[in-house]
C-alpha cells in the first residue's frame, strides 16, 4: 500500500479575465475569484481514485501559499484526501517564488511523510511552468511519469501511459515515483457542499518553509508583466486583384 | 409534508452552491431559483413532489457536467 502526497496550488479560477496591474509588476489578484489549480483537481481525482481501488492507504494534500490557500486544501479534502498539510508563504517571498522551491518543500516533505508516490498537475494555469514534477523527481532521484494520461499498478510499480506530441508513450517505473497529471486522466468529481462541511473535520497542519529547512530566496527578478498584443483589425478588399496585390505588398505569395 | 420538507432544502441549498459558479454570475442564478421554488411552494401532492425533487437532483447533476465539460474546453484550449 502506497501514500500518495498530492501538490495544489490556489490559482486565479480558469473563468476570470486577467487584468495586469498598471505598474506592469504582476497581475491583479485583490478581489478576485480563486480556485483550484483544474490540473491539480485532475492530480487529486486520481490519488482518491487510488485509494478507492485499495492501491494507496493515505492521500495527503499539500499547499505552498498565503493563508487562503487552506481553501484550496479544503476543496481537496472535500474530494476525499485524508489530510492536509500547509506551507505558509506570504507577501513577497510569494510573488517571487518559483517552481524550485515548490519542488524542494515537496521532495523534503515525500521524504518526512514517507510517501511512495507523488502526483501533482502537469502545469498551474498561472504561471504555466510545467516545471514542478521533473524537479521534484530530480530532487528525491525518482523515476518520472509526466503528462500521465492513465496510470496503472503493476506488480512492481507503475505503468503509465504519456501524452507525447502527435501519441501515446507507455513507460514502465518503480515505486517510488512522482507522476504528472493531464488533462485527460480522468474527470475530477465536484467538491459537494456536505463534503466540503465535514472536510472541515480534517486535519490540516501548518508550516513554514523554514521548518523543513528550504531557502525561498529568490533567483530570478520579475522585469515586467505585460498584456499580450491586441490582433489588429482586418479589412475587407473590393476584389481579387486587390487582394493578391495585399498579399503581395505583405510578402505572402 | 414535513418528510418531503427536509429533501426540498436539501435540494435548495446544494443548487444554491451550485449556482456560485454559474456563467452569467450568482444573482441570476439565485433569482431564478428562488422563482421557480416559490412558484411550486404550494404543491401538496405528495408523489407531484417526488417527481419535482427527482427533476431538481437532475438537474444539479447538469449544471455539474456542464461545469466540467467548459473547464475541459477552456484547459484543452490552453494547450
């Protein structure tokens, strides 16, 4: 029986329109709806999944950030892990950190819980990464199983089928392993309310980065954030030979 | 009356979450909700409201796959 430690992130929900902040610094965050990373939702769906078919014994979520990421855990133990652990990181040291510091608070943490495996989704609809899992891997020198889109027990441990450009990679690992979840690995269930009301019942502990002994300074600065370009308006040509004379003069034929 | 009174609000309250989610925002949601609950309130035909308490927990189950098919397309269009 394995013990699947689970990463969430709380990210700005998939729905909200981003709007960059004047001083180009970030994005606007005050005010505005969060949720659960939907890649860290599919990563959840399968470690419950797990132990529902009796192949992991204890499924533990984990968070790095502000206070109201212990929502984001909520929302994950309403899906049905068993508990919940949260790395408190705020203000700056948050906006500057990056994957490696997740990556080394997760590999310190599967080291202290003693988990077998480690799922976390592929990428956060923030920051798009993708970054988290092969560091992680790297880190605690297990194999890797990205972009699993389906994952199996086999005697030993784990065949998981990747999605590669234009197919399908089957890959063979041991136990331990950290995988990442796509997008097609399974349907995440609904957080309902009632689950939601008895999550609360669940233990959640906090930490700090510095209890488990990870420096969160940062290596790289952010410069500027930027809205991407507007697409420029089109028009509309009286005839053919207009239009070949347009291309032409923009170097298309 | 009353055994049927518990499943109402059970109902009531679970689309009420549901709706916190709704495209068009929550107001829309919650307003149109509390109409059609209010228009029905004084049915007292017990298998009547059997059938209405089975249709709500369809449609709770709807608006949940709905959720999940247009966080899918918007994932999927990501990459």
């Amino acid at each position: 029986m394995a013990r699947v430690l689970v990463g969430v992130k709380r990210v700005i929900d998939y729905a909200v329109k981003i709007r960059v902040k004047p001083d180009k610094s970030g994005v606007v965050t005050d005010g505005v709806k969060h949720s659960m990373n939907p890649f860290d939702e599919i990563a959840v769906e399968e470690a419950v999944r797990m132990k529902e078919k009796k192949l992991a014994s204890e499924v533990i979520a984990v968070s790095c950030g502000p206070a109201q990421s212990q929502e984001t855990l909520r929302t994950a133990l309403a899906m049905g892990a068993d508990r919940a652990i949260h790395i408190e990181v705020a203000g700056a040291e948050y906006e500057t950190m990056q994957p490696i510091h997740v990556a080394k608070i997760l590999a310190k943490l599967s080291k202290d819980e003693k988990a077998d495996i480690v799922i976390v989704g592929k990428q956060a609809i923030d920051d798009d990464s993708n970054q988290t899992a092969q560091m992680t891997a790297a880190l605690l020198d297990w194999p890797q199983g990205t972009f699993a889109s389906k994952v199996e027990k086999t005697d030993s441990g784990l065949t998981i089928t990747r999605e590669i450009d234009g197919g399908l990679e089957t890959i063979k690992t041991k136990i331990p392993a950290v995988i990442s979840a796509d997008l097609r690995l399974n349907e995440p269930r609904y957080a309902t309310l009632p689950n939601i009301m008895k999550a609360k019942k669940k233990p959640l502990k906090k930490m700090t980065a510095k209890d488990l002994g990870v420096d969160l300074t940062s290596r790289i600065k952010i410069i500027s954030v930027e809205d991407p370009p507007v697409r420029q308006a089109g028009s509309i040509v009286p005839d053919v030979d207009t239009l070949i004379a347009k291309l032409k003069e923009g170097g298309h034929i | 009356m009353s055994t049927h009174r518990r499943a109402v609000l059970n109902l009531y309250k679970t689309l009420l979450y549901l709706g916190r989610d709704w495209p068009q925002g929550y107001d829309l949601f919650r307003k149109r909700l509390y109409k059609v609950f209010t228009k029905n309130s004084e049915e007292s035909d017990p298998e009547k409201i059997e059938v209405m308490i089975k249709h709500g927990e369809f449609v709770a189950k709807e608006i949940e796959a709905l959720y999940k098919l247009k966080k899918y397309r918007a994932m999927k269009h990501r990459i």
